[in-house]
C-alpha cells in the first residue's frame, strides 16, 4: 500500500512535468521545421530565380541578335529582289533589244519592254517584311519559361512586374509597386522577402530588381520613334517608354502560398511527435520502474 501510494504521489507530479516538456518539444520543433521549411521554399525561389534571369539573359544575347540577323537577311534579300525588278530587268530587256539589227522590231520590242517593266513595277509586292516576335523579349520568354516549371511546381507564381510595361500583364499591382520602389529609392538592396495576406492565405514572396542594365533595352523602350513598328501596332506607343539606362523599371517576383511551407513541416512534425511520444512513454516507464524499486528497497 505504501508503495502504491508513493508511486501514485510520484506520477501526480512527473507526468505533468512529462507532458509539459512534451509540448514544449513540439512546439520549439514545429517552430524550427517551419523556418527550415520556408528556408527550402526560398532557396528553390532563388533557383527558379537564376533559371528566369538566364532566360532573361539568353534572350538579350543570343535570341534578339539572332532574330535581328536574320530580318536583316530578309531585307537584304527583299532590296536584292527590288533591284532585280527596279533595274537589272529593264536593263537586260534593252540589251537585248538594241542587239535586234532591224528597227522595225526594234521599236515593236521597245513598246513591250516599257509595259512590261510598267507591269512589274504597278504589280503589288507582297514580299515579307519584318516582323515583331514577343519572344524576343526578355520579359515575355522568362516568364512563359517559368510557367513550365509550374507543371512540376504547381504552388509557385512568377510575375516581371514593371512600373511601366510594354504589355499590361506586366504593370505593378499595389504591393508589388512598393516592392518595386524599395529598390529605386535603396539601389544596394538586392533583394526582398516577405509576407502578405491574400484571399487563399498568407503568401511568402520573394523579389529582386530589373534594372536597364543592357543598352539592347533602350532600342524598344527608350522612345515610340527608336521602337519597332511592328512593336508599336501590337502594344501601341502609350506604355513601355522613358526606361533609362541603369534605372530599377519592375522586379522579378515569386510568390508562394505559405502553406506549402507548413504542410511539408506538418508531415515531418507527425513522424517526429510520434517518435518523441515513444521516447517519453519510454521514460515514463522506466521512471515508474525506478520508483517502484526505490519504494521496494526502502521498505526493506
């Protein structure tokens, strides 16, 4: 009876102090697997990141100029066409009619050689001329690039957000704005992380800034008159202009629902709690046993 008693005194004051040091356990663990946890979902925003500025990058360095190489082929290729109907036809023409001996026929060729070179010249030239590719723009292919990688991450968004885009997609919504002018008024910031509340929950964001750090930018969005005109007729000439070298003009944005972050610890929080409670039934087992043979061997 004396043992019992002592065992049942010793267990009204270890078992709380047992589950309290298990809710404590569990609360500095689920604390440190979601900071682990948003610490993977930014590091992977980082490398979805640098995989969007490659794409931005290997747009500028190899698209456009490829793009621009062959348009100029195009062109060359249309002034040769020009030439050839314009001058080395009516030229060919008359050699060969000078080279007729008779002048009756002379003349009855020249009447025909200057319809026909009226013919070609009045015919319409339906030749093709330039064109403007949304795919030559570094804004457009990261992010159709980064939309691919939503297949795989469905939870991750990515936005190039501009204060004054080209393509209305792009323009800043409110907060993004802020994040935006973070960057013009503190130019040694090189990048932002927060959160926001949205409609489907807290969201964590992470941003850096889009200079005008490559002059190629300044050929479509300095002026309308430097533009493409082909540019101009699908976007118009009201936004997209003024950009001026080196200036902080939108920022790449990724933004992912923070509950990605609390299911992956919430799975690992399940499977560690589960063995934690193993543990402590563990300890509480063998803490009776100690007791109960401590009580045993005072008696005696």
């Amino acid at each position: 009876m004396h043992t019992s008693k002592a065992l049942l005194f010793f267990n009204l004051v270890f078992t709380p102090i047992l589950v309290l040091s298990y809710c404590v356990a569990g609360y500095i663990i689920r604390e440190q697997l979601r900071a682990t946890a948003e610490r993977e979902v930014l590091e992977n925003s980082r490398v979805m990141m640098e995989t969007a500025r490659a794409s931005r990058l290997y747009t500028t360095k190899q698209i456009i100029p490829l793009i621009d190489h062959e348009q100029s082929r195009v062109n060359k290729a249309n002034n040769g066409v020009f030439e050839i109907l314009d001058s080395q036809l009516p030229a060919a023409i008359q050699k060969a009619i000078d080279a007729i001996p008779h002048a009756k026929e002379k003349q009855l060729f020249g009447s025909a050689r200057q319809q026909i070179v009226d013919g070609v010249r009045q015919a319409p030239r339906d030749l093709p001329g330039p064109e403007f590719f949304p795919q030559s723009i570094p804004f457009y292919a990261s992010t159709e690039t980064f939309n691919y990688f939503r297949n795989e991450y469905p939870g991750y968004s990515y936005k190039e957000a501009a204060l004054n885009p080209t393509n209305p997609r792009d323009r800043t919504a409110d907060w993004e704005a802020d994040v935006v002018n973070i960057f013009r008024n503190q130019p040694a910031k090189k990048e932002v992380v927060g959160h926001r509340e949205t409609p489907e929950g807290t969201s964590l964001y992470f941003c850096v800034p889009i200079p005008v750090d490559d002059e190629s930018c300044l050929n479509c969005h300095s002026t309308p008159e430097k533009a493409p005109v082909e540019m101009e007729k699908l976007y118009g000439t009201t936004n997209g202009f003024g950009w001026k070298a080196n200036e902080v003009i939108g920022a790449q944005i990724i933004s992912v629902p923070e509950k990605l972050a609390d299911e992956s610890a919430g799975n690992t929080l399940k499977t560690m709690m589960i063995w934690l409670a193993a543990v402590f039934g563990v300890i509480f087992l063998g803490a009776n046993l100690g007791a109960a043979l401590f009580c045993v061997r005072s008696r005696s």
